[in-house]
C-alpha cells in the first residue's frame, strides 16, 4: 500500500469526526502561525524598542509574545485531548469493522488461515495503525506547515535567497522514494513472521495438555 493510498483511508475513517478534526486543524494553524512569527518579532524588537529605546513598544512586544505562549500552550493541551479522544474512537472503529468482518468470512478461510495471523491482526497491526495516527501530527503534519509557513516568510522577506532555500524540497523527497518501497518491505515481513510466531504461541497453548503429555 502506498503512502498516498494509506492517508486516504485514513481520512476517509477520520471524516465522522470531522468536527473535532477541523478544531485540531486550526491548533495546529496557531502553533504553526506563532512559531513562524517569532523570529519576526526579533526584527520589531531590534528595530522599534531596543535600537530607539522605545520601552512602551518593548514592553509591548514582549507582552504579545508571553500571551501567545499562554494562547498556544492552552491550544495546545486542547488539540492533544481531542486528538488522543479521536485516536481511541478510531481504534475502536476499526476494531468493531474487523471483528465484524471476521463473522461475515467463509469456513474456508478459517481452513486456510492461522489464527495468529488473525490475531495478528488485532495486535500488532492495529498497533502499527495506533502509532502512526498517534506520530501524524509531530512527525507529519507539523513539520510540513512550519516549512510551508516558514517558505512563505522567506518569500515575502527575499525572494532569491527563498528560491534558493526551495531547492532542498525536491532533494528532501528522494529519501522517501528510495527507501520507503524497502521499508515498506521489510514491514511486511516483519509482519509476516510476527503472525507466525503468534501461530505458534497459539497452537501451542490450545494443545497444552499433548505437549505436556509428549514431553
């Protein structure tokens, strides 16, 4: 599955919560704005109350700055717990439709199909799943506003040295589309021998009392 394929599903399972989603949206529109706009208050700091000596502007930039640590700070609490409440219902979602789906299979596939590799399903992949939710907004979705936020101040500051600093975008996605089919790869064979070492835990617990009696 690519990673394109993976975030529609994702935002397909994500849209009956769409909701509290658009408010984690704008807290991380807060953050990303604040955080860009912090290096800029250097430049009104410098030039406006420290080099003029200009306390009231100092004073007042400094006071801007503290409260949009407090705004973002308490954003920030706010977007967490609506994100771990949308995480769990999600897992639970996806709990319900597997079980459920499970019900509605053929006696054939239980035939042919380890139970491990059921339960494998229900452990490790939904694990998997619970992390990669959970790793979206510090890994993922932050980190690509800020460069986009940032991308757009250089522009408006210098348009030439921004045009150079976009140059890295493009080197900054080579990594991904060399390693990720590898890592992708190796995932599922991690996968793949973790069901199997729950087909054996399994089996091995059903048949307790013949192991125990074959020695």
């Amino acid at each position: 599955m690519s990673v394109f394929t993976f975030l529609q599903r994702i935002f397909s399972a994500l849209f009956p919560y769409r909701t509290q989603t658009l408010l984690i949206l704008l807290g991380l529109l807060l953050e990303m704005g604040f955080t860009g706009s912090v290096p800029m208050s250097f430049k009104f700091l410098i030039d406006n109350a420290i080099i003029p000596r200009d306390g009231q502007v100092l004073f007042l930039i400094l006071g801007l700055l503290a409260g949009g640590v407090v705004l973002v700070s308490i954003a920030g609490l706010a977007r967490d717990y609506l994100y771990a409440k949308i995480c769990a219902a999600l897992l639970i979602d996806l709990r319900d439709r597997l079980f459920s789906h499970l019900q509605r299979l053929s006696f054939g596939f239980y035939s042919r199909t380890a139970a491990g590799d059921v339960l494998a399903r229900f452990s490790t992949d939904l694990a998997a799943v619970e992390n990669a939710i959970t790793m979206a907004i510090p890994w993922a979705i932050l980190p690509a506003l800020d460069a986009l936020f940032s991308t757009f101040l250089l522009f408006t500051l210098d348009w030439r040295l921004a045009l150079i600093s976009t140059l890295v975008f493009p080197l900054s996605l080579l990594g991904p589309r060399i390693f990720a089919p590898r890592a992708s790869a190796a995932s599922y064979e991690r996968k793949q021998r973790e069901s199997h070492v729950l087909t054996a835990v399994q089996e091995n617990l059903d048949a307790h009392a013949v192991v125990k009696a074959l020695g």
